[in-house]
C-alpha cells in the first residue's frame, strides 16, 4: 500500500503539473523515481536523474548566455548562470509550481504510517492524497527542491528528448533560445601568423571554417598582441558546460544498466571531468606548446611540465600529479571544445567525437579510482576513525599541508608539501593512505566499482 501511495503521488504529480507542459510523456514511475530521495531507502532514488538534469541544465543556460551577451567575460556570464540555475533559483521555481509537497525524502516507518483515505472509496483516496501533498506545510532544504527539480529534467532527457527537457525548463520559468547567432571576430590578422593551425587541426581531426576561433581559443589574457583583443575566457566558458554534458551523457548511455547503483554516473563523471585530467590531456596533445601567453603564464607550464617528467600519461587521470599544474592547461582543454561548438553550428556531438581521443583512455570501471583525499576521508567516516588536518603553511615557495589520522590506537600522519594547497592535501592524504595500507586499513577495493556502487538485486517499480 505504502508503494502505491506513492505512484500515486506521482501520479497527482504528473497530472496536475507536468501535464502542463508540452511534449510531457514521462511515465509515472520516472516521476516517482524523480521525487525520491536517497533517504527513503528505496531501490531508486533522484541522483542519477539530478546529476542529468543539473548537466543539461548548466549546458544550455551557458549556451544562451554565450550567444546573448557576446560582450561580457567569463566573470560576468558565470554570475549571470548562477543567478538562473542556483539552488535558490531552482527552489524558488519548485516553490512555484508547489513541488515540495510531493517530495518523498522520508524512509517508510511503518509504525508512524496511517493508510490514507483506508475508509473512503477510490475517489476519496485520490483527493485525501492530493490534499495531503499540496496543502500540508513542510520544511525542506532548498537543495532538496533543487535536486528534484533538475530530476525532472533528466527524467525528460531519458524517457523523452532534449527538446521535451528544453520545454520543461522553458515552463518553469527559465526562457531558453536554442537559435544559431552570428559570433563577433575580435582578431585582425591572418591566423596562420599567430598559430599553427595545421598541426593543430591534424591533432584535433577538426577543419575550423573559422580559424580565429581556434586562435581565440589559445590566447591566455596575459597575451598582449594588439592585434588581438579577445582572449579564451568565454569559449572556456560554454566548453566547460558542452563538455560536462556531453561526458555526462556518455556515461550514463554506457552503464545504464542495473549493475551499477545511482552514484555510478555521478562518480565516474567527477573523475573524468576535471582539471587535473583536462590539463594532462593538454600536454599529451602538445596543445600547450602553441598557447598565447606572457612570460609568467610560460614559466607556469614549464614548472608543471617538470612535474611530468617521470608521469606515465596514458594510465593516470591526473591524480598521480604531485606538483604543481598550471590552470592555463586545464582552461585550453575547455575553451578549444567552445571553439569547436561554435564552429560546427553548436553540435555538441562533434565536440565530443573530437574532444574524446584527447581525453582517452577514459575511465572504465575496472580503471576508475577515487581521489585520494576523498579516499581518505571515506575511509576515516565508515571506520569513525579521527581525522585532523592543520591550517597550511608557507614555507618558502612552497605549502605545507599536515594530516593526521588515528585508528585502533595507531597514529598515521604526513606533511604534504606542494606549491600549492591543494596539491599538498592530495600528496598528504596519498601518504597516510600508503601508511595505513601497509596495515591494511583500507577501503576494498579502491576501484569506485565497490560493493557501494554495484546495485543490488531490486524489485523493479511497475513502468506506468
């Protein structure tokens, strides 16, 4: 009974709002899935569907902003995406269209459950629980509302299209135009005189029809040509948000199956979607070798190319790096996928086939491995082992990072030292890992593909 309530409750959902929308052709059960928190302890939860939702989201509100404000910089364009799709936005349009009221973020007590409606007919039951779900008062994080919002979202994407997500989005109140526009030109002399453009076309298998969008693409602000007055931080930008989706969708369309749990795709994303592996991608392209910089950005590269030395690249995602990398590396990565978005006529598809190759090996399950701080700090949670890590140093020209970890009586503790914060965290947390390992304190198995994201045999939701 208590299942049925809450098909139910999507049900009501669907009904009374979704099917407001146009191109609504989302079964009931992905709604209930769409609603379900991870704290109701049931088979299926919103995470997945968020994480979905939150990519397509970020996607095609930069895609916008890119088109429309062709004159604003990174800074400004990033302020103006989050005023649309922060959790605050995404709650305040949840808060419109009363979506809090059937939300499911409760596990089933079934000692604190009345049966509604156990002693009126059919009908009764259907406007008890409409009643109960939009005109009760109940407290909710505003990222819970958010959550459920960009659920939706990729509920539409799954069972339906990117155009029934863009209509969805387009009815709660976010105005989107998917329409091609013109890109200004910022650049007054031949490309060919800035970079190569052959060599770099031949190491993206892309042909621009536009070459100062790959000139664009590799010009760090600190470049100070007079002949060019753009720099990368606005392809950076969309790529960001293309690439993000697109490695998103990717996964999701290889392990969408029910051996992995709801995490699966939001992990294995994390891990392919940053900057560490984004500016080892850079250097083992050569892309770095033809960024317009100054000297300063040029002395950055080379400390981080010192650092890679003895790095095998092609079995790492970037979280053996020790050292210092430079952000230029990770930003070119972003800003070339821009370029080849705006350039192909905004076909994502394309970005993906000529971003991929740079990217590979991807990461598999059986290759998959956490960060090492996160490692760390999962480990001590699910062992209620005592973790402390001090306030960092500098010391010279570097940082110094000290944790320190006690478990069964035992101290493990490493002073990481990098010359930057994050980097000596990671070098600090790979230590005591290293350390508690030998006494085989440990996660089993470190590959993300553990016993938390193998989903366990279900019984499946009826498909309405």
């Amino acid at each position: 009974m208590h299942r049925l309530e809450g098909l139910l409750v999507a049900f009501n959902l669907k009904k009374m709002l979704l099917d407001h929308c146009t191109k609504n052709d989302i079964p009931v059960s992905k709604v209930l899935q769409a609603i379900t928190a991870k704290e109701c302890q049931e088979a299926y939860d919103y995470n997945y569907l968020a994480t979905l939702g939150d990519s397509f989201l970020k996607y095609i509100v930069s895609q916008q902003l890119f088109k429309t404000h062709q004159n604003d910089r990174e800074g400004a364009l990033s302020k103006r995406k989050d005023k649309l799709i922060s959790n605050q936005a995404l709650s305040d349009f949840g808060l419109t269209i009363n979506l809090p009221g059937f939300i499911r973020k409760e596990a089933f007590d079934k000692k604190k459950w009345d049966i509604p409606g156990v002693k009126s007919r059919s009908l009764l039951l259907k406007e008890e629980l409409v009643s109960m779900y939009i005109g009760r008062t109940r407290k909710m994080k505003l990222k819970i509302i958010a959550d459920v919002v960009e659920a939706l979202i990729g509920a539409f994407i799954i069972t339906k299209d990117e155009e029934a997500a863009l209509s969805f989005i387009n009815w709660i109140g976010i105005q989107v135009d998917t329409n091609i526009m013109p890109y200004e030109k910022h650049i007054s002399i031949d490309p060919m005189n800035l970079v190569d453009v052959k060599f770099l076309e031949s190491q993206l298998n892309y042909e621009f029809k536009d070459p100062y969008l790959l000139v664009e693409a590799l010009t760090h602000s600190s470049c100070k040509q007079p002949e060019i007055q753009t720099c990368y931080e606005r392809l950076e930008f969309l790529g960001d948000a293309v690439l993000d989706y697109v490695i998103t969708m990717y996964f999701y369309k290889e392990y969408s199956n029910d051996m992995y749990s709801s995490e699966f795709v939001t992990t294995m994303r994390s891990i392919s979607v940053n900057n560490e592996c984004y500016a080892l991608s850079t250097i083992k392209a050569k892309l770095h070798e033809h960024i317009l910089r100054d000297r300063v950005v040029g002395n950055q590269i080379a400390e981080t190319m010192k650092g890679v030395e003895n790095l095998s690249l092609e079995s790492t995602f970037g979280w053996e790096l020790e050292t210092y990398f430079c952000q230029v590396l990770a930003d070119v990565i972003e800003s070339i996928a821009g370029a080849i978005f705006v350039d192909s006529g905004y076909k994502k598809e394309v970005v993906f086939e000529r971003i991929k190759p740079l990217l590979e090996p991807l990461v598999t399950p059986e290759t998959a491995r956490r960060h090492p701080i996160s490692e760390l700090q999962e480990l001590c949670q699910k062992n209620h082992y005592k973790m402390t890590e001090d306030l960092p140093i500098r010391h010279n020209d570097d940082t110094l990072v000290k944790i320190e970890v006690k478990a069964n009586g035992i101290t493990y503790k490493h002073t990481g030292k990098a010359s930057n914060k994050d980097t000596a965290r990671k070098v600090a947390s790979k230590e005591v890992l290293k350390q508690m390992k030998s006494d085989h304190l440990t996660l089993t198995p470190t590959c993300i593909i553990s016993s938390t994201l193998i989903q366990k045999p279900i019984r499946t939701i009826p498909f309405i």
